[in-house]
C-alpha cells in the first residue's frame, strides 16, 4: 500500500536535518518542498505505508531537537 507523509517546520535548518532523517530511517522517495513563507515549510515523501510512517516519527523526532517542529502527516492510501 502506498503513502503520502509531510512534516512541517517553522525554519529551514529544522526541514533539513529532518529531511535527512527521513531519507536515512526508512525507504522512502523524497517528492517536494514547499515554503509558504513567514519561515513555514514542508517536505513531502512517498513509499510504503509502514516506511513512510517510520520515516515521518524519525524526521519529526529530529526537527523538534534541531528546530521548531509545526505538525505531521501520514495519508495512507491517497487518491491518485
């Protein structure tokens, strides 16, 4: 089953070292990044429901030490 998982930071020195845990816990495909000003950003991933889950907590777990951790997302089966 595919996912779609997004972690949002306040501050981009949090998004990447976030974004390089996701890439390093778990198989999954590193699709986007999206700013939306006022220092809000989010990285998009995409793999296997149980990857993309593990992958999400690990980039979570490390944007809130480095930075400012806003919110996590996992959808698990997106419409196409």
């Amino acid at each position: 089953m595919h996912a779609i998982g997004l972690v949002d930071t306040k501050g981009l020195v949090g998004l990447v070292a976030a974004t390089d845990a996701l890439a390093k816990a778990a198989n999954v495909q590193i699709m986007k990044r999206i700013d939306f000003g006022g220092g809000l950003v989010t990285v998009i991933v995409n793999g296997d429901v149980g990857s993309v889950r593990a992958a999400v907590a690990a980039g979570a777990r490390v944007a809130g030490e480095v930075g400012e951790l806003v919110s996590t997302l996992v959808i698990p089966n997106p419409a196409e």
